[in-house]
C-alpha cells in the first residue's frame, strides 16, 4: 500500500486517499466486518468501470479469497433512477444479501448515490462504502449525506439520509478517466476557488499532483461551511436550469457548473482558464429567454425573498435577499455572459 492518507473530514467515518491502494483498503475493511461467517460483497459499478479496473480491483479481491458478487448497471447521470434501484434490490435478493455484508459503490456520482439509496433502504438499511472512481465523486460524494435521484427529468428530486461505513479514494483510477468526465472534477475546483481561495486555480493550469489537490480540496471546503452552509449554491440557479432544459444530453453536469460560475463571475484569467481546460464559454441550443424562464419557475417558491450567493473571489461569501423581479434582473444580466 502506497500513500495513504487519511482525509481530514467533518464526517465521523474514515476518508482515506492513496494510489494502488483501494483493494487493499476495502480487505482490511471486510475483514474487520467479518466473525463467525465471512461477509458477502456486493458490489454496484458500471461497465465501463468494470471494464477498464476489473483486473486492478476485483480480480485482486478473488485472488485474496474476497469473490464479490459484481452488479453491472447504467453508470449515466441520466439513469440515476428508480429502475437502476429496483435492479439492484433484484440482484441482492436473488444472493440472499443481509445486513451483516458489504455492499460497494464503484464508479462515478450516480453509481455511489445509486449505491447509497439502496443501502438506505434495503431491508431497513445496508453496511455499505463507497470507491468513487471519478474526480468529481472523489470530491463530493465522499461527504455526502444524502443520496439522489432523479425522477421523470427533474435533477436529484428525491432523497434519502445514508451514511457509509467508509470511503476509499485511489487517485489511479483517474489515469483512465475521460477528459470530459475530468472536467466535472475541474469545475468543482473551480468553484472551491471562488468560494474561498483563487489561487487554487493554479493547481489546474499546473496539473499538480491530484492526491494533494484532493486533500487541499477538503480543507477548502471545511472553510467554506464554516464561513456560509450554504455556499455551495453559489450558481445553482443557473446551472438547475441548464441541466433541466438539455435532460443531461447536451452537456455534462460540470461544464453546466463551468458555465453558471462563468456567468456569476467573469474574469480574463477565468477566460484563458476555460480556454486551457477546454471547457466552452458560450451555450448553444438554447435561448436566455427560455433559460430565465425555467429560473422563474425555480424561484418561485420564495416569493419576495429571493436567496442569492455571491463571492467576491477572495474568500467573501454573502447571501443576497432579493425581490423576485430583481432576482430575475441579476440573473438577466449574468446569462449575457453565456448566452449568444
């Protein structure tokens, strides 16, 4: 086992990252879990996951007596959904599956929130851990306290409370990612930089090592709750709407992320970080008007005293109330910056 690092973490499970070192870790962990009867592993991942790892991860479990039960399902942000659920409560039933086994999550965001929701709700709730396989699932799911759904083209409407047992982070994972699955990590980053230190942008345009960026990472986000719990939602109301009007078809979750903080703060050097990272600058498919729409209908439920965040880009953090039309003026004026 190589550079193992426990992550520091507001979550009270362990959050370990490392490379060459995920099947190792989650041995260690079943045997910890393991007594009078060896705990079944069930393990939820993706084809191309399983296609690309299988001899790095499951085949290592195999030869150490470890034979998991291997649940291949839709691994697409669009199939995050009650028929991937219902797949896998088949496939846990047809083994006889317990409380007392391990189930695994081992792919991407809709893999591990796939993976949670059922361990939430299977038989009253499921030991589970997590092996995101993604920059972006590395960065987020990890401390992710509850898991998504979506339902008939509504972006993660429905929910559930979980908690793994664990989360195993193996940075070599990424050396096969797809770039355009990369840069829904990079925007993350991207975000973390704007809600607390801009200069860890430069990580990007340096390509530093991703074991210390991840780790920076965390630290960045404990500052960033600290300051505002609800920071994070700096640009969702464009970003919610981007994803709602292509259905995930067009556009990734990220680059729709790139473009909302794009538009809710525009710089040149963001400009030529964009342009570095590939990452478009301007939508195509869609009109502002139809895109002010879907936010109309997203704000609506505030009435008068609309929530906005915004961040200076040098750690300041502010939630703006406005008035319904003035929330609508402010978003007007930052789709011009992304809309033809």
């Amino acid at each position: 086992m190589t550079c193992l690092k426990r992550v520091e973490s507001k979550c009270t499970y362990p959050i370990t990252c490392g490379r060459s070192m995920a099947h190792e870790t989650l041995l260690e962990l079943h045997r910890s879990m393991s007594s009078e009867r060896s705990a079944q592993v069930a393990i939820v991942t993706d084809k191309e996951v399983n296609g690309l790892h299988h001899t790095r991860f499951i085949s290592e479990l195999e030869a150490r007596g470890v034979n998991p039960t291997v649940i291949v399902i839709d691994g697409r942000q669009s199939s995050k959904n009650f028929d991937n659920v219902m797949q896998v409560f088949e496939r846990l039933m047809d083994i006889s599956f317990s409380p007392d086994d391990l189930l695994v999550g081992w792919g991407g965001g809709s893999i591990l929130d796939v993976t949670a929701f059922v361990a939430a709700t299977f038989l009253g709730g499921l030991t589970y851990c997590l092996v995101p396989t993604t920059l972006m699932g590395m960065l987020e799911s990890a401390e992710a306290d509850t898991a998504y759904l979506n339902y008939m083209s509504h972006k993660d409407c429905v929910s559930v409370s979980c908690k793994p047992i664990s989360v195993i982070m193996d940075v070599d994972f990424l050396t096969t990612l797809p770039e355009n699955f990369m840069k829904n990590g990079y925007a993350q980053i991207i975000r973390y930089g704007m809600l607390d230190q801009i200069t860890l942008l430069n990580r990007l345009v340096t390509k530093a090592d991703l074991f210390i960026t991840i780790d920076e990472c965390y630290i960045s986000k404990a500052r960033i709750v600290e300051q505002n719990e609800h920071a994070f939602d700096f640009g969702k109301e464009i970003q919610e709407a981007i994803l709602e009007h292509f259905r995930f078809l067009r556009y990734t979750e990220g680059e729709a992320l790139a473009f909302a903080l794009l538009a809710m703060n525009p710089s040149e050097a963001l400009f030529r970080l964009y342009d570095f990272l590939g990452f478009p600058r301007k939508l195509e498919g869609v009109s502002k008007d139809a895109l002010l729409r879907r936010i109309t209908k997203n704000i609506a439920p505030y009435k008068d005293e609309v929530p906005v965040i915004y961040a200076s880009g040098n750690g300041k953090i502010e939630t703006l109330k406005m008035t319904s039309a003035e929330a609508l003026l402010y978003f007007s004026e930052k789709l011009d910056i992304i809309c033809e």
